[in-house]
C-alpha cells in the first residue's frame, strides 16, 4: 500500500494537507524525510549502497538510513522505524541527535522531482557491521568507510560517481558533526 505523507510549503512549514508519496514525486511537492548517519567510536562512518531498481540513484552510495516521514507521523519515530527497516536494529529516541534540516530539490526527470526537507541524525553504530540486515528491497550493501576518506570524496566530490550527490554543504555538516561527537579537531 502507497504511503500518505504530510505536505510542506517551501519553508517546510506542514500545510495541513496530505498526499500520496507517489504524487508529490510526480508534482514537485515539499514533504519531509529523515536521514540518519551512523558511525563508529573508531571514526568510521556507515554508508549505504541504493538498491539496484531504485528510481533515483541506483547503486551509488549515500546516507547510513533514509526514508520518507508518514502522515502524521514524528520526526523520531519515522527515523526509528526506518533503521529497523532497512538495517533491521532498534535504537532508543535518545541515541538520535539531530544535527539539522536541509531543503533539497532535485530534478530527475520530468515525472520524478525530489522536493524534500531532510531531518538529519547522527547516532554511534554500537552493533558490528555483520549484526545488520540490509532491506534488500532498498538497500544493495553496507559497508564502513574511514571518516578520513569519506571526507576527502565529499568535501571536493572527487568521486562523483560513487556518491549520491548531496550538496558539499549537506556533507560537510554531517562530517563536522560527527568529528565534534567523536572529539576529533
């Protein structure tokens, strides 16, 4: 069954209204997702690579977890269903620290255009890599890649084929907010 989702103005401010997911996509209508970046106390950072039949950005890497906000559903539950989803572990509401929301729009083609706020976490993967179940609908592969060069491949989008190309802004914060957490200038 097709999910409902809040509709947003152009400032991300809910409308009241509700509408299809796959009707915003097709209208260019703002609605919100959530993002959650995960890493590891030894400064590795979590990413995902998109499923294959993905509409948008199939097989590049992104973001640990991502998915669309419900209708009426918060912020923090949207971000906890989807980490059970698509790597199957149950965090607490408190292990999720919003680091920002960002307004992304993005093109794809005449009947598919992202217009979306990004409610953006981060949060310490306290399980190894191997205790994670990928939703194999939506996810290809996990796998941990060094702060270092995820950094390096971001910031100056040296490798542009390899990642879902979030704004140099968007990558940076996350970075930042992540080395801050881990205590690392």
């Amino acid at each position: 069954m097709e999910e409902l989702i809040d509709v947003l103005d152009d400032h991300g401010n809910k409308t009241g209204e509700t509408v299809l997911k796959s009707i915003a996509h097709k209208q260019g209508i703002f609605h919100q997702t959530v993002h959650i970046w995960f890493y590891t106390k030894n400064h590795q950072i979590l990413l995902q690579q998109r499923g294959k039949e993905k509409d948008t950005f199939p097989l590049l890497f992104d973001v640990s977890v991502a998915g669309h906000i419900s209708a009426g559903e918060s912020i923090e539950d949207a971000a906890i269903r989807e980490i059970k989803e698509e790597i199957g572990i149950t965090i607490a509401k408190d292990q999720l620290k919003k680091i920002g929301v960002f307004k992304s729009v993005q093109k794809h083609s005449a009947t598919l255009i992202d217009c979306e706020f990004h409610h953006t976490f981060i949060s310490e993967l306290k399980v190894p890599l191997n205790k994670l179940t990928k939703q194999d609908s939506e996810v290809a592969d996990l796998k941990l890649t060094s702060l270092l060069k995820f950094s390096e491949e971001t910031w100056g989008l040296a490798n542009l084929k390899k990642y879902v190309p979030h704004s140099t802004e968007y990558y940076k914060t996350i970075i930042k907010a992540i080395k801050k957490e881990l205590q690392v200038f």
